[in-house]
C-alpha cells in the first residue's frame, strides 16, 4: 500500500471515529439535560472538523488549514480545533 493510500486509509478511521464520538457526546448532552444540567451550546450541524472536511473534499488536512489561514474557507476555532462552515459540502 502506497503511503498516500495508508494516509487516506488513517484519516477515513479517525473520521468514523469522530462520527461515533459526536453521536456519545450527543447521547451524553441529552442525558444530562434530563438531569437539570446545562452544557455548552452544541456546533450547528453544518461544521465540520478540518480532518471530515478533507475526506469529503479529498484533499489533505493540511490543505484545509491552508484555505483557512488564507480566508478561502469560513471556519470558528473552539476548543482549540478548527471547525470548517460548510454551506456547500460535498459527500
């Protein structure tokens, strides 16, 4: 396997990873408001993290980040991650 190929291989990982983290934390969120507890208010469903947003796009993270610094790409840093605004994401 080619080192470009193992790379796309590891992203697609994390990004199924991430998938079923966001859905525990969502879980998590609903479970501790049925308790009284308030949580930070949650990223609009039309964020993605810098690592989907390249694997939609097929392009490196690296890239994203890139079009961000330069202004190409909307995104908000919170919690000291990059979430890239996706008006027109492509799947």
């Amino acid at each position: 396997m080619t080192r470009s190929r193992q790379r796309s291989a590891q992203t697609e990982e994390i990004a199924r990873k991430l998938e079923i983290v966001l859905a525990e934390l969502a879980s998590l969120r609903i479970l501790l408001a049925a308790h009284g507890i308030s949580t930070p208010r949650p990223l609009d469903e039309d964020y993605l993290t810098v690592q989907r947003f390249a694997v939609m796009n097929h392009i490196s993270p690296e890239a994203v980040l890139s079009r961000i610094r330069r202004g190409k790409l909307r995104a908000e840093k919170r919690g000291g991650r990059w979430w890239v605004k996706c008006t027109v994401c492509t799947a």
